[in-house]
C-alpha cells in the first residue's frame, strides 16, 4: 500500500501504481496537510494584500488584483487558455503517470487545491479515467502548462477522456460515472497546472525502458563475442578495479556473468589473436558509461517524484512564496544526457553488427554460406546504420535551447518536454538495433556449432529461434526483424 504525501514515491512504485499492482490510500496525516494548507490559501485569498496566483493575473499580469467575486473564473480561465497543446496524443499510460504524480506533490501540504479536487483525480486514477493530452506545446518552465490544462480540464467537463482506442468528450464521461463538474475555487487553476509531470512522466518511462535496454545490450553484445569467438579477458575484475567507475565495474561483471562457462569462448583459449576490436573489447567502458548516466537521471527522478513543482508554494497564513520549483531544468539537462547516453548503445550494437559481417577468424562474409547468390545478413544493417544516423540527430539536447515566453516574464526556459519525448524515441530506435544485433548473434553462433555456448547465452538463443530461423537461403526479413522487436518490447530476453 502506497500512502500519498507520506511515502516516498520511487520509478517502480510509480509503475506499479499505474499498472494497478500496487494499492494506494490517501492517510489521515496527508487530508490534515492538504486541508491546513487549504486553510491558507482562502485567507489570503479573503485579505486585501495582493498575492500572486491567488488573487492576482498570471504571467506579465501578476500586477493585476483580482476581485473575491472573479477568483473562480479566473482559475477556470487559465485552464481553458492554457490548453493549447499540439501534435499527437500523449500514450494513455504518460497520463495516469503525470496524474500519480501530481497527487503526490499535492498531497505535500505546499499547493492549497482542496481535498475534494484531489479526490476526483484519485478517482479518475482508480477508474482508469485517462484524459487525452497532446504531445506537443510545453517549453518546460512555468512547468509543463499546456499538457497539464489538457490533463485537468476534464475536472471542468471540457475537454476529452480516452474509451478504449476512442476519444469521449469529458462531460460525456462525467455524465456516465455521475459526476458534477468542478468548480476551481482561489489558487486551484495555478496549483493543477503549474509543475513538471509532463517531463517527469517521460522520464520514469524513459527510465523502465533504457533500464531493460542497458541489461539487454550486455546481453546482445556478449552473442555477438561468442559469435565472434572473442576474448574475455578485458572483463577481468583487476583491470575495472583501477578505473572503479560504478558503471563499467556493473557491465564488466555482467559479462563475466553473461560468458561464464562457455565452452566456445573456451575453445580458442590459445589462439594467436591479440585483441579484439574495441565495439568488444570496450563494452564494459561505453555500455558503463551509459549506466553512469542512467544512475544519475534515476537519482533526480526520484528527487522529482517526492518534490513540490507548482507556483505559488504556501508556507504560512501570510507567506506565498513565488519562487522557480516549476523550472524543468534540473531534468531536462540529465535527460539529455540520457538520450545521448542511449543513443551510443546503438551506435556501438550497429558496429557489433558490422563486424560479425566481415567475414572473420572463421564466420562467412555476410553471415551466409552461399554468398554472391544470396546477400544474406547484408541489408539489416543499413537499417541500423539509419536508425545511428537518426539518433545522432535526435541527440541536439532541448535544454540548450530557450526561447523567452509571457511577454519576457518567463524569459528562461527549460524545454524539458521536448528533452523528454526525444529520449523516449531514441530508446524506440535502440529497442529496434538491438533486435537486430540479436538476429545477427544467433545467426554467428549456428557456425560456431557444435560448440555450446554459455547458460545464459544458450537461454537467449532458443528464445531467438522460436520465433526466427536460421537464415539459409535469402527471404524477407522484415518479419523476422519486427518479431525480434516485439520480444525486445515485452521484455522477453532474459538478462540476468
């Protein structure tokens, strides 16, 4: 049971909220904080000292005093203007994630929504009621404004909720689950709207998914030095432990884990070959450096989850403080990083590739007996070759990028959200190169046979051949590839 504003919320809680394995509770403790804090917002919002978000405009505005009888729709206003998103809809899935979320940080007792706004988002969490959001139209800095008008404007009966594949306009929904519409009450509008769970979304996302992919490129290039009947000696323990990155030390013993036994790599134990090249030989240094900076965006994730991201935060009866918790940058910088990060797991997998195509130290050029009338394995790689190429030029990082917003008021922005859907799309492209270095390990190993390979190695490719041959005579691979894609998407290789 996860208790919301007293827990601490980590990326695999947030998934297992989202996927329903985990039952969550609003306490005792958390309905104190958020009514305590409520409590503070309609004082201020009853005084006569102008205080921003709460009975001031928004943005260039923020001078312009609200009267008591306009603070309700000044709150429905910022959502219905803010909702100008573009581009496609957001996965349902990044939906119910951003509302987790963004309970979490209210229910901290620092925002003044009041409990029973709280509560309907609860409920559209726990009835899979999942708003449709567009992709497109945050700058990541007053936090994710667009997505989140889009995410809570249903609370108002406007805009649309998601029925299966369909979209229902929100009153519709409403009307089926009995459900009056909400009326936003002083500073409820900013407090819904303002804070990072567009980015912060993508990024836990982004973290399940390049989390598999770290373990499953071990595993891909490890098939691949089998296929290559590479050496396993740059993997020794002693040579990691006098340049102790956390990262390179992690892949350096999973390959000693991935290799061991193997009585093909045994097998060529004395031969005279020096060293191999560096996509083998330097695994534990590039894929580790791709953890280290997993290990780094996890760690401010999970920062993230348990923060206060919106504007004004309410710290006494008297004090609202206008501060930046809403600026994306501390993300979108180690995002950015991320996505280069994965990005290099495909740009050494494509060269994996390209080498067990040369035809060396045994292995047929192109990884067919019956080169010159067959091309065997020679096109696959010019499809990872593009989708490298593709996420190098996904890799210009956002958060370098600002473009002054709100009339120069919000004159620094982080651009997070766009750091955040191109990190999910880099590891789209790397889940599609690794099953093809995995298509391409299986087919090195059948000329390697009768040797046996390594447990583990053995386990992956009887998964491999379930579903795709060993390529004999030339055929349409497009089905084997997108069938290998499909097992890297659902998770079906085993990688520890």
């Amino acid at each position: 049971m996860f208790k919301y504003g007293i827990d601490q919320l980590t990326v695999s809680k947030v998934l297992k909220i989202a996927s329903g394995e985990l039952e969550t509770s609003l306490t005792a403790l958390a309905i104190k904080k958020v009514n305590a804090c409520r409590s503070k917002v309609e004082k201020m919002a009853n005084g006569d000292k102008a205080v921003y978000g709460i009975n001031t405009g928004f943005g260039p505005l923020c001078d312009t005093q609200i009267s008591k009888e306009d603070t309700s729709k000044l709150q429905k206003n910022l959502l219905i203007t803010h909702a100008v998103g573009v581009g496609n809809s957001i996965d349902k899935k990044l939906s119910k994630i951003m509302m987790i979320c963004k309970v979490h940080a209210l229910c901290q007792g620092f925002s003044g929504v009041r409990l029973s706004v709280i509560e309907r988002i609860l409920y559209f969490i726990e009835n899979d009621l999942l708003p449709v959001v567009p992709e497109q139209g945050s700058v990541g800095a007053s936090g994710d404004l667009a997505p989140l008008s889009h995410l809570f404007l249903p609370l108002l009966g406007e805009g649309e909720f998601w029925e299966g594949d369909d979209i229902i306009p929100a009153k519709e929904v409403l009307k089926a689950h009995n459900l009056d519409i909400i009326i936003l009450e002083a500073k409820e509008g900013l407090g819904l709207i303002n804070g990072t769970q567009f980015i912060l979304a993508h990024t836990v996302i982004g973290l399940q998914k390049m989390e598999y992919l770290l373990n499953l490129a071990d595993v891909a290039g490890a098939m691949s030095l089998e296929g290559f009947q590479g050496s396993a000696s740059p993997f020794m323990e002693e040579l990691h432990q006098i340049r102790p990155y956390k990262g390179t030390i992690l892949v350096a013993e999973r390959m000693r884990m991935l290799l061991k036994g193997s009585p093909n790599l045994a097998s060529h134990k004395d031969c005279d070959r020096v060293q191999d090249p560096y996509s083998l030989r330097c695994i534990p240094q590039v894929h580790g450096a791709s953890r280290n900076a997993f290990f780094h965006l996890n760690e401010l994730a999970e920062v993230e989850l348990n923060s206060v991201t919106d504007n004004p935060i309410i710290l006494s009866d008297t004090v609202a403080i206008s501060g930046g918790n809403f600026h994306g940058q501390p993300l979108a910088m180690a995002i950015d990083y991320c996505a280069l990060a994965s990005s290099e797991l495909g740009n050494i997998a494509d060269r994996r590739c390209y080498l067990l195509l040369e035809g060396l130290y045994g292995l047929p050029r192109l990884l067919t007996a019956a080169g010159g009338l067959n091309s065997g394995f020679m096109i696959p790689q010019y499809t990872t070759a593009a989708l490298v190429t593709e996420n190098k030029s996904l890799c210009f990082p956002p958060s370098a990028d600002s473009v002054p917003t709100s009339l120069g008021q919000e004159d620094h922005v982080s651009m997070g959200s766009i750091s955040g859907r191109k990190f999910n799309q880099i590891l789209g492209n790397i889940e599609k190169i690794l099953a093809i270095e995995l298509m391409y390990g299986a087919q090195a190993l059948e000329f390697r046979k009768p040797n046996k390979f390594s447990e583990i190695i053995e386990a992956n490719f009887a998964i491999i051949r379930s579903k795709v041959d060993k390529l004999e005579d030339d055929r349409i691979l497009k089905d084997d590839i997108n069938a290998l894609i499909t097992m890297v998407k659902e998770e079906k290789f085993i990688v520890k």
